[in-house]
C-alpha cells in the first residue's frame, strides 16, 4: 500500500469502527546485503522508537507487574535496550476517542498512538501519544513497514 492508500484505509476503518482505532504493525523489510536479518530488525525497531518518541506530544513507559501494567518512568535509553527481534510495536489511529480522560482523548481529529512491547521479562511498554496531523508524515516515512494487522 501507498502512504496515502494507508491514510485512506485508517480513515475509512475509523468511519466505519468508531469505538475503535484502526492499527498498523510495524515489520522491517528484508536486509540490505551485508547486513543480517536479525541485526537489521533490531536496528530498524530501535530506530522506530527514536521516531515515535521525537515526534510525540507525550508518552510514557509501563513495566508489566502481574496481570497490570503500571508506569515505571523509564527514561528511552533505558528503554531501548530491551528492544529486540521479536518486540511487537506500530501504530494506532483513534479518530473518535470514547473518553475525555486524558490529555490526548480531546484533541481534534483524534490522536495517534504508539506502542511498543518488549515480550521480555520483565516485560515493558513504550506509548507515545500524537496529534493526528502527524498521520500522514509517518505514513510517509514508514511506508514500507507499516501494514495492516492480518
């Protein structure tokens, strides 16, 4: 998909989903010659994260403790050591946010949000929060790597 066919798909999903948000995951491509697969995702993820947290207009880590989530403070560097292969991450468009609890649900237009889990243990979060502005620039940017879920 083109970045706009992905502009146009979030969109439409939303319109048409509206208690949910339309998500796209984030896979690497293939490797460029030298360079293995493995290190390459890594590197790519890494640098994901780095994009996100540059752009966002809050975010927050969590560290899984049981069965709950609970924010940890983390700072990014400290952050980015747990990222590895198979750390699940993307993005999520929420266009029509069902609570006005937090900063991010009452922006116009909606909101973008990052996720990244680590899948280690212990286990941690990295949420990033932006204005839907930035939709199309990091489309634009991650066109390649970021897909539909399937």
């Amino acid at each position: 998909m083109t970045a706009q066919e992905l502009y146009d798909f979030m969109h439409k999903y939303c319109d048409e989903n509206p208690y949910y948000g339309a998500q796209l995951h984030f896979r690497p491509q293939k490797a460029p010659k030298g360079c293995t697969q493995h290190e390459y995702n890594v590197q790519k993820k890494i640098e994901f994260v780095q994009y996100m947290h540059y752009h966002a207009d809050h975010w927050r880590t969590d560290a899984l403790e049981g069965f709950h989530r609970k924010a940890n403070g983390m700072h990014l560097k400290d952050f980015l050591v747990y990222v590895h292969e198979q750390a699940f991450m993307g993005i999520k468009f929420v266009k029509y946010p069902l609570t006005r609890f937090l900063e991010h649900d009452l922006w116009d237009g909606g909101y973008i949000e990052g996720y990244v889990r680590t899948m280690t243990t212990p286990d941690y979060f990295f949420w990033s929060y932006m204005k839907s502005d930035k939709l199309k620039m990091i489309l634009s940017d991650y066109t390649q790597e970021l897909q539909p879920l399937s």
